[in-house]
C-alpha cells in the first residue's frame, strides 16, 4: 500500500523541530516541500549609537584633561567663551557648536575663534563694558579653576570633532538664556524665530537657559 504525504510550511516547521535528533541529507531523503519555504530573518534591535561628542557628554566624568602642549591658542579662546557661557558641560558643548560654526562660516567677518570671542557685543562676558573681561581672558592652560580643565576638554573635542558630529546645523549662530536676561525681553533678532531642535538624543535643553537659532544675519 502506498502512502502520499501532503505537507504544508507548517507541517515543515514540525519535521524540522525534530532535527536534532535525525539529520536529513539531502542526497538520501528528498524534501521537495523545503525548498517552498521563505527563509526566517531576525531583526535585532540595537539601541542607537552615540557620537563621540553625546558618549563623553552622557558620561562627563570620564573627561580627563588634555596635555597643555595639545591646548592651542584657538582651543584657549574657545574654552574662554563657553566657561564663560556655562558651567554645564552640555550646555559648554552647544554653544561650542555655535562659535565654531561661526568661525567655518566667517559670520560678521570674524574666521578665528579669538576673533569670534572678542567680536563687540556679541559674548558679554568680553564686552569691553563686562567686569568679568580681565577674569575670562586670563585664563590658560595652567588655570586651577573649578571646572576649567573640563571646559578646556569640551573646547577641544568640539573643535576637532566631524562636522557630521554638529548637534545642528552650521547655520546656527545664536544663542540666548532666558534665565541670564531675567525680566528683560527677548532679542530683537528672536523675535518670531522658533529655537532649533538639537539632535543630541542624550541632551535634554531647559529652554529657559539656552535656546539656538539658526539663520539669524
């Protein structure tokens, strides 16, 4: 007596469990119905990965402080304008960004970060009217102050980091804090402007001390 056996993919799936106990070579046995099914793909999920930038940022203890001899005069005066700006290492990081974006994009004129820093009445803390000038500017490399060597460290990497590495686009120049204004207004040049989205997805911003705009003249 003769036996056909019908099989379905899900019939495969039960002859299959049992192949740890039975190999099937396929020049003894034929198992026509095998070649019918699709092949099984498994998606693994992976947790996004971080730019160097957002690892040291979500970890900021692990920021050691660089050799002097690797500090230029550029990364100096970069370092001057972020402490200057903010003690928050995030926050240093972001208004990074925007001095070095613009240095790359020469905004008012001004293509070195010694020019950007002291460009009139664009950072208050090197205004010529500002108290704290002589205090910011004479910090170097050997400084001591709380938190400097870490700035120094920030300036350093944002500097040198890729450009794909920007939080956004190099476009955005300007910065405000609602918190160091107090009662004041706004900015002239925010008004209707929506603050830029940062694409650091380890950064969270309190808008009420930093927001960024781009495209400001």
């Amino acid at each position: 007596m003769k036996f056909k056996l019908h099989t379905t993919p899900a019939t495969a799936a039960l002859v299959l469990s049992f192949t740890g106990l039975i190999a099937l070579r396929s020049d003894l046995i034929a198992v026509p119905f095998l070649t019918e099914m699709a092949p099984i793909e498994i998606q693994v999920e992976n947790s996004p990965k971080l730019n160097p930038i957002e690892e040291a940022l979500r970890n900021p203890t692990r920021l050691a402080p660089l050799p002097p001899e690797q500090i230029d005069t550029e990364t100096l005066w970069l370092a001057r304008v972020i402490f200057s700006e903010s003690k928050r290492v995030e926050e240093q990081a972001l208004v990074a960004w925007v001095v070095r974006n613009r240095v790359e994009t020469s905004y008012r004129g001004k293509g070195s970060y010694e020019g950007v820093a002291l460009d009139p009445y664009q950072f208050s803390a090197f205004s010529s009217l500002s108290t704290k000038k002589n205090y910011y500017t004479s910090l170097d490399v050997d400084s001591n102050t709380p938190g400097w060597q870490t700035a120094m460290r920030v300036a350093y990497d944002v500097r040198h980091a890729e450009a794909r590495h920007r939080p956004f686009s190099p476009y955005t120049r300007h910065f405000y804090s609602e918190r160091s204004l107090g009662d004041n207004v706004a900015p002239d040049w925010a008004a209707g402007r929506v603050p830029v989205r940062i694409r650091y997805a380890s950064i969270d911003v309190d808008h009420r001390r930093f927001r960024f705009f781009e495209g400001v003249s």
